[in-house]
C-alpha cells in the first residue's frame, strides 16, 4: 500500500487536483520547505479531543508547544503530561497575550467557538478549531467575515477533506465512474448515552456539555457536520430546502439536544441527502453513500460498487437470470409487485491494495482519517504565513446546514435556505 503523505503528493501533482481540493496545496509542499522551522502552537481546551491533538503534534516535526488553557484543572494537568515544559493558562484571553504563541488550537465545546476564534484573530494568532464553526447562524457569519479581514490563518478541523479515500473517491465521481449522481446517504449510528461522570453536580453542564443547548447543537454539528460536508463538495453544490424530524426517544435523563434526528436536503436539481442519527443503536454503524447512476461509493469504506459489473460471475449471473424468471412468472390474478432484495455488489477499493475484505465487508483502516494531515497543513501556515484556501467557506457551509437541520426539527416545516446568510463561495 503507498504512504499515504507519498499519495497526497502524488495526488497534488495530478490535473486538476488542487482544483478539487485546493487546500491540500500546503500537505503537497516538500518537507524540506519547512525543515527546522516551528510553529510555536497554544492548545485551548485540554479535554479528550484537545489531548487527541497533542498526540498527534508529538510526532509533528513543524510544531513546538508552547502552552495549553484550560478551566478545569484536572484536564490541564492530564494535557501538561503531554508538554512538560508548556506554559500553563486558566484563561485563554490571557494566552492569547503571550507574544511567543504564533497559533492556537481551540477543542473547547461548540458554544464557545466563536468567541474564542474572533478574539484570537484579533489578537493576531493563527487559529485552528474543532468543528462545527458555530453555535448560531449568526455567529457563524461575524466568523467568516472575520476570516475574510485578517491576514492570519483559519483552519477548521473537517478531516474528511484531507482523507485520502474520500479525496480519491470525490475525484472518481467527478470523473464520471458512478454516472450521475441521484441521490445521498449519510447515517452515523452510536449506542451510548453521551454521558461522562461528573464528580460534583456542579459541574454537569461543564462536562456534559453536549447535551444542552447552551453549548452544544448535538448530533448535528457533532456528527453530520462531517458528512454534510463531503455531500456538498461531491456535488459542488449547497441544497436549496431542508427538513427534517427530531426526538428524544431512548435517553430521557433531562437532556436538551436529540438523540435520534431524520432530515433531508434538497437541491436545485431535485438530488437529495437523506440523513439519519441515532445514539441508542449501532447495528449499522457509519456510512457517506454516493448513489449514481452506474455505481454506487461507499466513501466511509473507500469502496465501489458498479451496477455493471464485468468481474461478476458468469455462474453468479445465471443464478440472477433464474431468480428473475421465477419472480416475473407470477400468476394474472397474484401480487403485482416482486421483492427488490439487495444484489450481492463486487468492491472495489478506491485506493488500489487499500482494502480487504472481511466477513463480507470491504473496510479500510480508521486510523488514516486525515486528522494529522489538517493539524500540519495548520502548523505550516502559521510558518509560512499563508491562508489555506476554501476551508473556511466548507465549514461555514457545512456549519449552516447542520443549524438550520436543527430549525427545521425543531419548527417542524420545511426551510428554505437564507438569503442572508449565502456566500460568493455557494452554488445553488
């Protein structure tokens, strides 16, 4: 299997590539450009994700931690194990004061993105954050104005746009592999209650905080913020007409948020997203399904699957032709319809030697999500000086979507998408 930073090389240096996914230009750059410089970086947040970054800037040759921020001292101290030698804050305005942080990463809950963007912008820091953009539409559009104001970086944590399998599987539909593409969907099935302990009562919206609408718009911009994304840039396009039904269905333990959501967007040509979560069953785990028609991409997987399929087999398709007259001999007077079961598809990977295939399943490794890949991008930018392109304007798009799903469960009416919150970057 070839490296996959060799892959995304390989892939900066083909036709049209930069073109797709312009914001890889800075991962295609030769290491050398960067040899012995270092980003001195600040993480703001010190929770599982925000120790999830350190891991990862461990092994980053481009980054130097030079201090972490958090208000809730036990994560501090677990982050500090990491960075031994980082300053330690409990207040993030004070960090950003700190002339000898160059960029900050900020893993804190979704209520306090915003703010803590906007005010690290104007202090002149480069910023990278967790997804989603923003709590409120509003908020989402005072952040990208103030993207498009400052001469600093800002850079959104949407792994999947720096995912080799979904980059390789974006380009193979554009190029037509699918056929047209017909329709979209997106589920992510958990079975948790999205609880974590909390030592003193006090503390349950501190620590719990994706449960209240205060901080968090739950599964939304928590899981299908990824997805909604990679549906938008597949099409090139951002849905016209959104709605959707949400509930409390399993876990009633006071929270705010759904832990069940069913919502469907609408384009302008009539294509469709039908997305799906639910955190009380897992049986079908997660899935970014492309439907086209000549194919179908499992981008999830990083497989294909053509509805003809040459590599089936002769025996395979006489058993089908079998099938298929038994049904079409029905009676005058019997039912009218025939049972449509699934065909038993061929994979194919979309990265050559990427798969295998267990049980049945064609997977490919979780690990390689391209997490790593935007946190360097992040690093050489604040080296370089030089703002990635069109990563603000897909979390913002992405960020949208996610907010105004919410809208239309909560009204319960279909939404038409806000003229005052389009960008040039749209297409409709």
């Amino acid at each position: 299997m070839t490296d996959r930073r060799t892959f995304i090389k390989e892939m900066g240096a083909m036709a049209g590539l930069l073109t797709l996914a312009p914001w890889l230009k800075s991962c295609s750059s030769p290491e050398a450009a960067y040899a012995g410089e270092k980003a001195r970086v600040a993480l703001i947040g010190c929770g599982s994700r925000g120790q999830y970054h350190l891991v990862l800037l461990q092994g980053m040759a481009e980054a130097e931690v030079v201090a972490l921020c958090d208000d809730y001292q036990p994560n501090l101290q677990a982050a500090s194990a990491f960075f031994p030698k980082a300053r330690l804050y409990s207040d993030y305005r004070k960090l950003l004061e700190d002339p000898q942080v160059d960029g900050v990463i900020i893993a804190t809950p979704l209520g306090l993105h915003a703010r803590m963007t906007l005010d690290a912008l104007d202090a002149g820091k480069h910023v990278f954050c967790e997804k989603a953009m923003a709590l409120t539409l509003e908020q989402c559009r005072e952040v990208y104005e103030a993207s498009r104001n400052t001469s600093k970086s800002l850079y959104y944590c949407m792994q999947r746009m720096f995912d080799e399998k979904y980059i390789r599987g974006v380009q193979l539909i554009r190029e037509g592999l699918i056929g047209d593409v017909v329709g979209m969907r997106c589920h992510w099935f958990r079975n948790a209650d999205w609880r974590r302990e909390v030592p003193s009562p006090e503390l349950e919206r501190r620590i719990n905080w994706r449960l209240y609408k205060e901080y968090s718009a739950g599964l939304m911009t928590e899981l299908a913020c990824h997805q909604l994304e990679v549906c938008n840039w597949t099409l090139d396009r951002m849905p016209t007409e959104i709605i959707g039904l949400g509930d409390i269905v399993y876990w009633k333990d006071a929270r705010e948020v759904y832990d069940s959501v069913n919502v469907t967007y609408r384009y302008s040509n009539g294509c469709k997203i039908t997305y799906e979560s639910l955190i009380s069953n897992k049986f079908n785990g997660m899935e970014d399904q492309i439907l086209g028609k000549k194919g179908t991409m499992d981008l999830t997987r990083g497989v294909y699957y053509l509805e003809e399929d040459h590599l089936v087999s002769g025996m395979r398709q006489l058993l089908d032709q079998i099938r298929d007259g038994v049904f079409a001999a029905v009676p005058a007077a019997g039912p009218s319809w025939r049972p449509e079961l699934r065909a038993a598809y061929v994979p194919h990977p979309v990265i050559e030697g990427s798969v295998s295939v267990n049980a049945g399943q064609s997977m490919v490794a979780a690990d390689n999500d391209g997490s790593d890949l935007v946190l360097k991008a992040f690093c050489r930018s604040c080296i370089s000086g030089e703002k990635p392109q069109n990563i603000v304007e897909e979390a913002y798009c992405a960020t949208l979507l996610c907010l105004l799903g919410n809208q239309a469960m909560e009204e319960q009416r279909l939404i038409r998408f806000p003229e005052e919150y389009k960008i040039p970057y749209m297409k409709f």
